[in-house]
C-alpha cells in the first residue's frame, strides 16, 4: 500500500512541476509583453508551444495512470464489468 502512494505522489509531483513551469512561462510572456519590449513572437509561440506540450505529456500520463489505477481492483468500470 506504501508504494502506491508513493507512486501517486511521483505522478502527482510531475504534473506539479509541469504546471508550474507552465505558469512561470506564461508570466515571463506576459511581463515582457508589459515591459514594452518588442516580441519576438516566433520565440514567444515557441516557448509556449514547449510549455503547453511539456504540460500536456505531464497531464496525459497522470490521467492515464491515474484512470488505470482507479480502474484496476478499486472498483471502476472496467471491475464492474468483468462481474
């Protein structure tokens, strides 16, 4: 039982550090944005596009998991119909 909560809070973790820096990316476009500087916006998009992507693997991996977890012996869909 302690490993699985130890697995929970692995995945947990990965989906916080993507979502964190997700947010810290698009607080750093904003404020250059608010600075007056001028945006390279090929650099902007890219640094989004790697943030959003890095955050969707994180998310898409921790649904999957989790969703698995639930449904394998904790009494989800797929137990449902096995009876």
């Amino acid at each position: 039982m302690n490993s699985e909560f130890e697995a929970l809070g692995a995945k947990y973790k990965a989906l916080r550090l993507a979502a964190d820096a997700l947010c810290r990316t698009v607080i750093a476009v904003v404020a250059d944005l608010n600075s007056g500087m001028p945006a390279n916006s090929d650099m902007i998009k890219g640094e989004l596009n790697r943030s959003l992507d890095d955050f969707s693997i994180a998310t898409g991996a921790a649904s999957e998991n989790l969703i698995r977890d639930y449904h394998v012996g904790q009494g989800g869909p797929e137990d449902v119909r096995k009876e």
